[in-house]
C-alpha cells in the first residue's frame, strides 16, 4: 500500500446486512451499489472517449486481484479521473479487503461514496 494510505478501523457490532452497501452503510451513510458506479463510468466514456479508466484495473493488479471491494469517497480531488488509495479495511466477518480511494467530481456536482464491487474490474475491461 502506499505509505501515505491508512487502515481503518470497523466496528463490527455495526456490521450489519445482507449485502455489502447494507454493511457499508453502517459505517458510511452515502453508499449506493457499485453498478451505478459502473453505469456512471459508462456514460462518461460514450460522451468522452478519450476519458482514461484504465488506472481502476492498474490498481487492482497492484493491490490485490479483482475479488476486492472497494470504497470510492467524491470529496477533495479536482481531476476528474483521479482516485488515490487513502486507506483500506477488512470485513470482520469474512476478511475480504476494501481499498478506499478519494475523489472528486465537481463538474458533475457528485457528493457521495459508491461500494464498488468485484465486478468493477471486469465491467471497466470492456470499454477501455
């Protein structure tokens, strides 16, 4: 991980739901499923198609393979494309990791965390 990215700490008494983005949200009240995420990189291809998101893959095949979930929080990045790794944490109950990036969308007016899930990788393979 780079040094500047940091563990965070899970309560697991409020790991609670049936799914990920219910689990999530306990910690993280602005989460949505990471299909939407993938539907939003859709649209942003089709109307630029010089938009680069090659860099979701480059950071899975650093960090880990592509059954890791991952955090996106759209708060304090003014490029549009870019997503440092700023942390990571463990589901208590299973182990799984989770990469949490931040980013910021200002054009598009985004203010929220999507839960990104392992289909992203393979969502993102197709249209770079």
């Amino acid at each position: 991980m780079p040094r500047s990215a940091r563990q965070i700490a899970i309560d697991p008494a409020l790991w609670k739901g049936a799914d990920p983005a219910a689990r999530l949200a306990g910690h993280f009240s602005d989460i949505v499923p990471w299909s939407e995420f993938v539907g939003f990189v859709h649209q942003r291809k089709e109307a630029d198609p010089t938009a680069a998101v090659a860099g979701f893959r480059r950071l899975y095949d650093r960090y880990g393979d592509p059954v890791l979930v991952a955090l996106v929080t759209w708060r304090g990045k003014a490029s549009q494309w870019r997503f440092p790794l700023i942390g990571w944490f463990t589901d208590p109950e299973d182990g799984e990791r989770y990469l949490v990036f931040e980013a910021r969308l200002g054009r598009i007016g985004l203010d929220t965390g999507y839960a990104i899930r392992d289909g992203l990788y393979f969502e993102l393979s197709g249209i770079s």
